[in-house]
C-alpha cells in the first residue's frame, strides 16, 4: 500500500500528497469510521472515556488534516485505509502531527494583551506543543507604544522564546520569518482580526486568502476563515486557523498552574516549600520576591494569579 499524508479535507474528500511522488491524490476514507490496534500511550486515547482496556484497542477514528496514511488506490476510487499513529491531535483547529504554533498577536486592533500571551503559552506548554511568536500590525502603532511591546518581549525572548515583528501588508519582517518553517507542520494561532490570514498571504502570495477589515468600535474582527488546509511552504506546511473570541485551558486543580510556567518551576527550589509552593500565599516565596525584584514580570505575575482564580472557581461549579 502506498503511503501519504492529508494536506486537506473538504466535505469528506481527502487531498493527500503522496509520499513518494509528493502528488497530489483525491481520497476517500474507506467506509465512514476508521479502526485500527493502538499503544496504550498512542495519543487516540485522548479522545476516549469509559471503556475497557480490551475496547481501547480496536476504536473509531476518521482520517483528519495531517494525518499520515496507506491508501490503496488500485480501485478506481481511491481509498484511505489505515492511519499510522498521531504524535499529537488538536481539536480547534482540527489538525495532528502539529509541530510547533505560531502565535500571533497584533501590536494594534487589537491590542497587544500580554494576558492572553500568557493565557496561550499555559495552554500550549500544557499541550507540549512549541510556540514562536509574531507580533503583527507594526505599521499602525506609534513607536514609542511598540517599543513599550518590545520591553515586555524581552522577558518572553529571555525565557527561550522567538519574537518576531511584522507588517504583513508591506511585507516587513516577513523574510527572517521563512526559514522556521521548514519541514514542520506549523498551525497559525491568534485571536480574531490580528492577522493570521494576512501573514499567510505575505508568505505565499500567490495564495490570495481570503482576509477582513476589523469593525472599528472594539477593534474585533469578523471570522473570515473557516475550512482546515495545509499550505506548502518551504519544505513545510502551515495552516491557517479561524480566529477565536475566548480560550480555555483544561487544568482543573489550582495546584497544577504552576508547574506550565518554565520560569516559577526553575525557582520554586529556592521556595520554603519547594514545588509545592503555589507562589499565592506562602511565605519565603522565591517567585513573589522574584517579583518583587523586577526579575519576573508585574503582568506575568498577576495573571498567574487570576489563572488561579479560575481554576479555583471553576472547580467550585461542580
Ligand atoms: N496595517 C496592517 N494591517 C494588517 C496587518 N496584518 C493584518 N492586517 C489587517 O488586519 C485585518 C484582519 O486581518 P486577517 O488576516 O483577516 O486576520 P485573521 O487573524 O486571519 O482573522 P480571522 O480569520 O478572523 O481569525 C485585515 O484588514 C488586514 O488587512 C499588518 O501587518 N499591518
Ligand atoms: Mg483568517
Ligand atoms: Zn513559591
């Protein structure tokens, strides 16, 4: 059998591209759910609730964008088979075998927000799925603004993360960007209106997405992307998401926070109660004299704490 990877899916017909050719070939998936034998720590399982070991190793999966498959296309129809297995699997946007996700903020409509920043590297360290950030719009903030933005960053860029600056309309900042792409899978991820769509056109011009102007009032955008699709890019594929109003991290115990953020966890040693500090109340607190000491960042800080807060809140609904 052949094998290949799932670049689309519109309606319930595949576009793969064939391993060994990199054509593109129209599949469909062989009757309507997929079934196969999975490892116990195959990352189907995510999906699964109660039901018994033995159930576990025979389920129901349909084929989705990056997906690696063997398809048979001896038949005048062309069939996807078997999935081969997922190194991780994303619900919105419907995509696996995701490598890394570039974040994208605008500097301006919307406003740059380091709480939501901070809100999407908690849920991604939690998903174990790399971040690069951009940040977009640079051509329509005032310098002294963005280099207030830039200040901010450094602490990001301190902790090991990529930053990168763009004006995607002119196609500033966009080269530096190319070579991060290469033979990943990289999802675009951002709230609504900050650019994601705009950048991809930067990047591909021949591409010509669909984009739109953001209603002014709050700076919110309308959802202008809708279906999942890979595009090749230097020896890699991006895909472009639909923007969203609000996320959610999945930790449903306040003392579980903590351990998502690479730079408490490297100090909570040199806490009284070592890792089982929660950096809130306790006393001798590395983290808060961090804090204090201007070594942590003020926002960072505080939107830990109201991450807290909503854990600890949501738990008390149930
Ligand atoms: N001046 C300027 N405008 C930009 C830039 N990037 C995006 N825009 C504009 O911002 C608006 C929203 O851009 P989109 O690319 O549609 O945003 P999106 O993130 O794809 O939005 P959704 O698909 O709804 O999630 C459009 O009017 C773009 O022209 C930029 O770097 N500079
Ligand atoms: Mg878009
Ligand atoms: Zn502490």
């Amino acid at each position: 059998m052949k094998k290949g990877f799932i670049k689309r899916l519109i309606a319930n017909q595949y576009t793969l591209i064939d391993s060994e050719t990199l054509e593109e070939v129209i599949a469909y998936a062989r009757g309507k759910l997929r079934y196969m034998k999975l490892d116990e720590d195959n990352s189907f399982y995510r999906q699964l609730t109660k039901k018994t070991k033995k159930e576990q190793k025979i389920m129901q999966v349909s084929p989705k964008v990056g997906d690696y498959v063997y398809y048979d296309d001896s038949e005048d129809q062309v069939l996807i088979m078997e999935i081969l297995p997922r190194k991780n699997d994303l619900v919105r946007p419907d995509v696996c075998n995701v490598d890394q996700v570039l974040l994208v903020f605008s500097a301006i409509k919307p406003d740059f927000s380091a709480f939501l920043l901070d809100k999407f590297l908690l849920i991604l360290n939690q998903e174990k799925l790399t971040p690069i950030i951009v940040i977009s719009k640079i051509d329509l903030i005032e310098d002294e603004n963005l280099n207030q933005i830039k200040e901010t960053m450094k602490y990001y860029e301190s902790m090991g993360y990529l930053v990168y600056y763009v004006n995607s309309k002119q196609r500033i900042g966009i080269d530096v960007l190319s070579h991060i792409f290469k033979d990943k899978i990289t999802v675009l991820a951002g709230q609504t209106g900050v650019g994601k769509s705009t950048l991809l056109n930067a990047l591909l011009p021949g591409l010509e997405l669909k984009t739109q102007e953001i209603s002014h009032a709050l700076g919110r955008g309308k959802h202008t992307t809708r279906h999942t699709e890979l595009y090749m890019y230097n020896e890699g594929f991006i895909v472009d998401t639909p923007g969203f109003s609000k996320i959610e991290f999945l930790i449903f115990h306040v003392d579980e926070v903590k351990d998502f953020y690479p730079d408490f966890v490297k100090l909570s040693d040199d806490c009284r109660f070592t890792s089982s500090c929660l950096h809130l109340n306790e006393p001798d607190c590395r983290v808060k004299e961090a804090v204090e000491k201007g070594e942590i960042l003020q926002s960072r800080y505080d939107n830990y704490v109201q991450f807290c807060d909503e854990v600890k809140n949501q738990k008390e609904k149930y």
